[in-house]
C-alpha cells in the first residue's frame, strides 16, 4: 500500500503536467486488460479489516485486526493490569468468507450510529483498509442482509477470541 507521502507528489506531478500534445485522452492510452485488472484488484477485496469493541461500566476495548494472514486479538478492562494478546493464522476458509460478505459499494453507503458509551453502552467501530484507502464506520445504520452477515461475522470471530480468554 502506498504511502500518503509518496502519493502526494506524484498527484502534484499529474496536475502540472501538460498534456495538451497528446491528441488521445489519457484514459485510453492504458491498454484494456490493464484497466480490468486494476478494477478487479482494488474493488471489492479489503487487505485488511479491524473492529473494534469498547465502552461499558468495566471499559472493556477489544481489538481485532484480520488480513488474510492472521488475526490478532487484545482485551483490556479497567481491573485488568495487563491486556490479553492472542494472535493465530488467518483460516483460508474464514478469510475467503469475510471477503465474499464484503460489499465495498455498500460500505462507503453506511451511515454511524450514534454513541452508546455515553450510556454505559459498547460501541463498535469497523475500519476496512485496501486498494480503494480506508473506510470507518461506528455502530453502522441501514446495511443490507449481505453486510448484517459480515458485521455478524466479525462479531462471532471476536466472541470466539473472547471465549478463549475465558478458559
């Protein structure tokens, strides 16, 4: 993934060139199959996917980070003085079906839920990173069966995670 710092000027580069010569746009001097290939790439597949769970009478903050190599999971809570820290390999099964209920159209669409903490609630906060940046949602409104099922997935992923702390 490209650094903001080496994107800039090469943005900068773009817009002073002159490309009055050319007498083709630019759009169709990349050939084809190059087009695909791109649009394929960074369309709907994340490279990364984290959520995170905080809030309540204990402060509790869950934390867990999903590529396609592994997961890592910490828990933290006010009476504990050392978070728990869990990481395994990403099981291609789980990977394969987290990127199938992925929607990236539907993503950037959500709107944020308001706070729970406040409350003495939890609140979630998705963020997904990949080809097309990174997209941030707290406590998502109005998705779609296809995206219910992904936010469900998460959720049963970090129960799991959380259950194994328990034992």
């Amino acid at each position: 993934m490209l650094s903001l710092r080496f994107l800039l000027p090469f943005i900068i580069f773009l817009q002073t060139t002159d490309c009055k010569d050319s007498d083709q746009p630019i759009q169709d001097t990349m050939p084809e199959i190059e087009q695909n290939e791109v649009e394929q790439t960074s369309q709907e597949n994340f490279e990364s996917v984290v959520m995170e769970y905080y809030g309540g009478m204990r402060g509790e903050r869950q934390v867990m980070i999903i590529t396609k190599d592994d997961i890592s999971y910490s828990y933290k809570d006010l009476n504990t003085e050392k978070p728990l820290i869990h990481k395994e390999a990403t099981p291609t099964e789980v990977w394969a079906e987290l990127n199938q209920g992925f929607n990236l159209n539907e993503f950037r669409n959500l709107k944020s839920g308001s706070s729970k903490v406040v409350f003495d609630g939890m609140d979630y906060i998705f963020t997904v990173k990949g080809g097309f940046g990174e997209l941030k949602v707290t406590n998502p409104l109005d998705h779609d069966i296809e995206m219910k099922n992904f936010f469900e997935n998460l959720k049963n992923i970090m129960q799991e995670f959380h259950a194994q702390k328990e034992e």
